[in-house]
C-alpha cells in the first residue's frame, strides 16, 4: 500500500488518502488512515448514489464500529453551492474541500475533456494577485456567513457539533414518503 510507504518515509507527517466517496472506509481505518478524502464526482454523486446518502453511510457505519473518532473525512466533487457545507458536515464530514467554486469564483471557463470520460479542460483567465486573492476571500466570507447562520438557526454555537447530528435536518426523500405514502402512484 502506498500509504504504508509514505508513512514509513514521514513518520512525524499526518498523511492522508484521497479515495472514491463509495470505498468502504473501515479497512483504511483499520490499516492506521487518519485522514480520508472522499470523492464523488461534479454531480454530487459516487458509485451511482448521492454523494450526501454516502457521506451519512460511511459516517455512520464508522460510528457503528466506535472508530469514528479517529478519523478526518473530507469531502469534495458535486459541492459547489454555500448551503452544501453545512448539509455535508451535517452528514458527517468534518470538512469539506473546494474546488469548483474556486475556479468559478476566478472567471474559469470549462471545456470538454480531450477523451470522453476525461478531465474537463480548465481555462483561467489572464489573473492579477489582488483581484484573485479578493474573489476567494469573498466566496470564503460568503460560505462562511451562510455556515454562522445554519448554525445560529440551530442553536449551535461550533461547526464541530453539527457533525452528523441528522436528527436536525430534514432530508427530502423522508419528507416525500411522509408526504404521499399511501397515495396510488407514489413509489418511495
């Protein structure tokens, strides 16, 4: 594994891996991963599913087996509105990582891949420090107020209590089943 390479090379570094959203963490964990970034794709989906649904899976099979203090999950792909944050940290991610916004934020323009399936190709435009360094603190400002008003809304006081704390959200496809079950066409 290469994992167990580069911790042997750094022993006094936090090494982590970046993995599939859908991968069963638990092995990972077990073989000493401390840091794990999942990742869905720019839809917000991994291995077919909705990349929130494996979030909460993968947090809570991690509870189940009383590990889930010794480990960092990050998410990213298919995050890239402000109210995405708190609702994956809600899933339980501890944090959430940016990478589409970002390059929204400084003006990229997306083409296709040179390959179906491949990479989009990025463009930025011709940038200047000062200007790029305001828009992403602008776009940090900005997801950071939206998260203060999540949590101010719930009576949180740190981002670190919303950690997979589901029983103060409401997920749309539980609302639908209360909604319309018992009603002829329905399949929830």
């Amino acid at each position: 594994m290469c994992f167990d390479r580069v911790r042997g090379d750094l022993p006094d570094t936090i090494v982590g891996v970046r993995v599939p959203a859908e991968r069963d963490l638990l092995e990972m964990v077990r073989a000493g991963v401390r840091v794990i970034q999942l990742v869905a794709d720019e839809a917000g989906r991994a291995g077919g599913r909705f990349f929130g649904d494996v979030i909460l899976e993968s947090h809570r099979r991690l509870v189940d087996e009383g590990v889930r203090e010794e480990v960092t999950l990050i998410g990213g792909g298919g995050i890239v509105l402000a109210e995405h944050v708190p609702k994956a940290i809600l899933c339980g991610l501890d944090l959430v990582g940016l990478d589409i916004p970002l390059l929204v934020a400084l003006q990229a323009r997306f083409g296709p891949g040179d390959r179906p399936g491949s990479e989009p190709d990025v463009r930025l435009p011709k940038l200047t420090h000062d200007w790029s360094v305001q828009r992403v603190v602008n776009l940090s400002a900005s997801w950071r107020d939206q998260l203060l008003e999540i949590l101010g809304a719930m009576g949180i006081r740190e981002v670190r209590r919303l950690r997979g704390e589901v029983g103060r959200c409401m997920f749309q496809k539980d609302l639908e089943r209360e909604a319309f079950a018992g009603i002829a066409g329905y399949e929830g």
